[in-house]
C-alpha cells in the first residue's frame, strides 16, 4: 500500500548548476520519492537589495553578502527548469517547484503546467500570490510554519475566494464568504493539502510540535502532512504513522557542500532509508479491523493453549485446581473454560499433559 506522497525537497541545494540539479533528479528517483521539489525565483522580485540573510543563513554562507547576492548565485533560469522536466519525466519522477514571486508562478503554471503549486511558509500571507495561483485552478500544497490557526484559515480563505472567482475582491470579507461556502469548502477539500511545518534549519526536536498536525485536521479537514527541517528521518517516520499524506524533505548530494540547506538535508543514503521506512510503515498500518491476519493464523494452534492434566488423573476423579492446568498447543478444551470445569468428573483416565476433552 502506498499512500503517503514523498516529496523530495532539492530547494537550492543546486547550487545555481543545471548538472547539480540533474544529479539530485537522479538520486530522488533512485531512492523512489515521488517528486523532487525545486525553488523557482527571480532574486530582485523575491528579496529587497537590504534585506539581511536569516541566521541560519549567516551560520551556513556568512554575513559578509547580502540575501540578495546569495540568492542570485542559487537561480535557475527558465531553461532549465525545461531541461529538468524533461530529465524528470525520463525517470519517471514528477517535477515540482515553489514560485516565490508572480512572476515564476505564471511561469511554472502558464508554461510548464506543473501539476501542483507548492507554496512556501513564507508566503502563506502573501495574499496576492495566494490568490493568483488559486484564480489557475491549480491544486496546492500550503506549508504553515510561523503561523497561527488565524493565518491559516485566513490564507485558505484566500484560496478558496480564488478557487471560486475569477475576479478581484472588493472587501477582505468576500475572502470568509468564499470560504465558509459549500463551493469553498468542496474545493479546498479537493485541491488544497496543508503541511505543518517548523521553520528553523534544522529543527530541534522539542519545537517540531507534531501533534499540531492533528489540530490542522480537525480545524480543517483538509489532507495534511509534514515539510520537515529535523535532522535525520524518524520525524518524518513518526508523520506517516500519524496519518500524514505528504512528507516533503530536504535533500542533498553532500552536506559539507556550500550553500544555505546542505547542513540541514538529507545525504543520499538517508533518503534511500527514509523512504524505504516510510513504505514498510504504511505497509503496516493496514486496517482499523482487529481480526488474526493471514500471516499469524498458522501460529494460533501452536500459540495458544488447552485445558490439559496437570498430573494423571484417574476415571472417577474430581477435576481441580491441582489436577488440571494450562499449556500449549490450542485445539482441545479452551483455557476460558477453566473454571467450570472445576468439580467435574472425569470419564475417563488422562495421563499428564494429556488434554482434556469433552
């Protein structure tokens, strides 16, 4: 059973190279994700010439550039963002990207026609963009780090006002009609999928908070899943079994490589064990049906056990407490019945661990 979409995130960890970008294709398809994931931005659209560099940032690259002159070393042009389609679509893995700005939406939508837009945390109040890509009828993947259960409904509003008009709005209020309708909530429920998410890089443990994924469920009832910044897999394990049906993932062809993400992706073999975990973990959620499966069937007569004698009890005796007891294998009288076969008779003579029968 395969349920639980994988996304592997390639972001920038590129590094600006096409041939860099082909390579995280390769291992993305070889470790059997379903799409790898890219980042499509024009810089100077995306990030104010001021704009300093976050934290994690200055920790991975330095401070000495700004935001922006680091981003311009991580763009891919239109090009090849062709040519990875269409090296995609030889591997039999999707190609996906994050627009950052109108720009790279309508050319990820209108020329490419990747299937689904995935927008990124930081944008989950860019109302404008929301609404945009929305008006295209794409289905979305809305990750909601740094937010709250307020800007959540607020962005999804956003969406559905998208989803249901072609036109602009006149007042923030024709955002909640839109969402509170029936047609709103119908195309929400097909078309959008929120992630919880936590946006540090990587995340610690203790502020990766997963439960709220159930919270964004029952606020929602939307699909949700997990973008996930943790080191190593088990969160994103944890996830799926928590009914997550996406898990999106930062990968990399090497952490030691320079750049803002590598520290905090997977390396290829990570990503090879996280999926393959993920499949077993669905394989093994099955059903909410608690009956003895076909696999453990051929055990239960070895497994359980039988009224039997604890002693030899000769024709005429009392059974009792002393005289009978409990072993394996199953297939005489049951265990269950234990009791009331106290002060019976037995009509016949039983040797020791012989069962008991009727």
């Amino acid at each position: 059973m395969k349920n639980t979409y994988i996304i592997a995130e390639a972001g920038v960890n590129h590094n600006g190279s096409l041939d860099m970008a082909i390579e995280l294709v390769n291992t993305a398809a070889t470790a059997g994700a379903d799409a790898v994931k890219f980042q499509t931005f024009k810089s100077e659209h995306l990030v104010s010439k001021n704009a300093e560099k976050a934290e994690y940032q200055k920790v991975t690259t330095g401070s000495e550039e700004s935001q922006l002159e680091m981003l311009k070393k991580l763009e891919l042009d239109y090009e090849a963002h062709r040519l990875l389609i269409n090296h995609c679509n030889s591997k039999k893995i999707q190609f996906l990207s994050t627009p950052f700005d109108k720009y790279s939406a309508d050319f990820l939508i209108r020329e490419l026609d990747v299937p689904v837009i995935k927008i990124s945390s930081g944008d989950l109040t860019n109302a404008p963009l929301l609404l945009q890509i929305a008006q295209t009828g794409k289905p979305v993947i809305l990750s909601t780090g740094m937010s709250k259960l307020g800007e959540i409904e607020t962005a999804l509003s956003v969406l559905a006002f998208g989803y249901t008009h072609t036109k602009q709005p006149v007042s923030l209020s024709e955002f909640d009609d839109a969402f509170f309708s029936d047609e709103g909530q119908h195309l929400l429920r097909n078309k959008v999928t929120i992630l919880h998410c936590t946006t540090e890089y990587p995340t610690p443990f203790e502020a990766v908070n997963l439960r709220a994924m159930d919270t964004l469920r029952d606020s929602f009832h939307l699909r949700v899943g997990l973008s996930d910044h943790t080191q190593g897999i088990s969160v994103a394990i944890a996830a799926v079994a928590r009914g997550a049906s996406v898990i999106e993932k930062h990968f990399t062809l090497d952490k030691n490589l320079p750049g803002p993400d590598h520290k905090a992706s997977l390396d290829p073999v990570e990503l090879n064990q996280m999926v393959t975990s993920i499949r077993e973990v669905e394989c093994a959620l099955g059903n909410v049906t608690k009956v003895p499966t076909i696999a453990e069937r051929k055990n239960k007569e070895v497994a359980q056990k039988s009224l039997v004698a604890a002693c030899e009890i000769k024709e005429g005796e009392i059974f009792t407490k002393d005289n009978l007891t409990v072993k394996r294998p199953s297939g005489g009288i049951s265990p269950l019945q234990f009791w009331s076969w106290l002060g019976k008779t037995a009509d016949r003579t039983y040797q020791v661990d012989e069962m008991i029968r009727e």
